[in-house]
C-alpha cells in the first residue's frame, strides 16, 4: 500500500521529531509543510513553504499535492502559535489575538478541509488526520487566541469525524500539556511551574514522547477512536 503523509508545521520541535520517526520507521512519502522561507529538517522527501495566514498560499499549497498515486494518505497537524497574556490591564492585543485564530485555527482547518476534499481523487480513498492540539482548549490560555483555537481544534475533529467518518476518514484529536520545546522556553518560568502543578506526575515531558505518541495514532490506532480528543498532559485538570 502506498502512503502519503503531509505534515503541517513540520520546522516546529514536534514536527521535526516526528519527521525524525515517521522517516526512520514509516513506509510513506512525506510532505513537510511549514510558513518559513526554508526547512530545517531536510529528510522529508518534499518540502512547501505555506503562511497559513495567507488564504492564497493555503490554496495552492493544497492544490499542489497529488494525492491520486496513492491507497492512503496521513495528515498531521502540530502547528502552535503561542503569544504573551492577552491583558495587560485594560488593554487587548487585537493584532495578536487575530493572528493566533488565523494560523492556529482557520490557517489549519482550512488546508486540511481542502486537502480532504481531493480524497476521492485517491484509488480507495482512506484518510488518517491527526490534529494536535492542547491543553489549552479546556484549561484555558492567558493567550486568549490560543487558548480559543485550540479549542475550536477539537470541535473540527469531532465535526469531520461525523461529516467523514462513513467515507474512510478517521479523525483523533491529542491534547498535550506542556512539554519541552522552544514553545514552553518563551512561557515564564511562574507559568510552567503552575501548569506542572496542575498534574499528577509533575514533570515535563520530552518532545520524543509526544511525538511517539502522536506517531502511534497516524500509523497504528484503531479507526474507532475517530472523533475522540485524547489527553497526553500528565492529568492536568485546571
């Protein structure tokens, strides 16, 4: 069977540690697709420069990738635009705010609808989607754009699980909390303490065991997880 993975965010820290793994122990050609000019990761077999800002760009990114020489595709999402609390005293960043909704919500979800609806160009049509999203969406974010999208993440596994699922598309959502990245570096050190407060193992995990785990669910779960948002954040509950 041949496979063809597209992987969203893939110049990210999760994304090339799971460029690393899908390359090393995947049969499938990948995809990496990322905003930046070049890609630092140069083991995919193709890479596309997209700004998921951009509605253009999303379009033709999406319309350059064939999915008709292949039995099934993998689309995996961990792209994460992460900014300081939105309020600062009676102020709102606006412009912040608008930016986090456009990439990390309608940027995402656009391209993965658009690139679902080329499915019936393929031979059978199977589709894995695997959309990382966070913690956030159900602890709520000081970043009010993110914490927003992340949540409107899950809502769009949940919706193309019900919309697709009769049709060969399985679709999970993975909710991790804070683990080590250059996301978590730029968070201070009073907020990653709290979020590992919120526990129960009280640690940070690795960018390896989030990838392993993320990887395990593209290429081996079951498809009766499709529309299920599955927690990896060590119990985190507020």
């Amino acid at each position: 069977m041949k496979t063809l993975t597209i992987l969203l965010g893939a110049n990210g820290c999760l994304g090339m540690a799971l460029l690393e793994k899908i390359c090393d122990h995947q049969k499938t050609f990948v995809v990496a697709i990322d905003q930046h000019e070049h890609a630092f990761s140069n083991i995919a077999n193709k890479y596309m420069q997209c700004d998921l800002r951009d509605p253009e760009q999303i379009l033709e990114a999406s319309e350059n990738i064939a999915l008709k020489d292949y039995d099934e595709v993998v689309i995996i999402s961990t792209v994460g635009l992460f900014g300081e609390p939105s309020f600062v005293g009676s102020e709102f960043d606006e412009h912040t705010f608008y930016e986090s909704l456009q990439v990390n919500l309608v940027g995402v979800t656009t391209i993965i609808a658009k690139l679902l609806a080329k499915r019936y160009a393929m031979v059978n049509g199977r589709v894995r989607v695997v959309v990382v999203s966070s913690s956030a969406s159900y602890v709520g974010s000081l970043n009010l754009g993110y914490g927003v999208s992340k949540a409107g993440l899950n809502g769009f596994v949940r919706s193309i699980s019900k919309s697709l699922a009769h049709d060969g598309v399985t679709c999970i959502g993975v909710t991790p909390g804070i683990f080590a990245s250059k996301m978590s570096k730029s968070v201070s050190i009073d907020r990653q303490q709290k979020a590992l407060s919120e526990t129960h193992t009280k640690r940070m995990v690795g960018v390896d065991e989030v990838a392993d785990f993320v990887s395990y669910l593209a290429y081996n779960a079951s498809d009766n997880l499709t529309g299920t948002i599955i927690p990896f954040n060590g119990g985190q509950y507020s």
